[in-house]
C-alpha cells in the first residue's frame, strides 16, 4: 500500500518516488501546505476507494500515518 500511496504522491509533488519513506514528513519534508494536501487526499480516496474525514487528513504527519489512515477508512 505504501508503493501506491508514493505513486499518487508523485503524480503531485515533483520528488523522486525512491526519496519516500514511511518515515516522510508530508508538510516538512514535501513542503505541502493545507490546500495540496487536502487536493492529495482527494487523489487518496480515489485511489484506494475510502472517504477520509478532513479532521483526519488534517492529522496527517507522515506517510506511515497516511498508510494507516486508509487503513482504518477502507471497508
């Protein structure tokens, strides 16, 4: 799932996809602000067919916590 969860990254962040971690920081490390990452979560939850709560995506410090917040959402 974290292979997936880099691909879509990717498709909005301008990195090498071997650059990414479990461990990435999503704002610190990517440089994300509040408006891309919300747009990521979007991409998120079509990808793996879930609906995060904003609350939730909000939450969102690295990729593992990304990783484990589809986890929870996916039926």
């Amino acid at each position: 799932m974290l292979e997936q969860l880099i691909e879509v990254i990717c498709r909005y962040v301008d990195i090498d996809p071997s650059k990414l971690n479990a461990d990435t920081n999503i704002r610190s490390e990517l440089g994300l602000n509040s408006l891309e990452l919300v747009n990521i979560a979007v991409a998120i939850e079509d990808e793996f067919d879930v609906e995060i709560p904003d609350r939730e995506v909000m939450n969102i410090e690295t990729l593992a916590d990304a990783v484990a917040i589809i986890e929870k959402y996916m039926d």
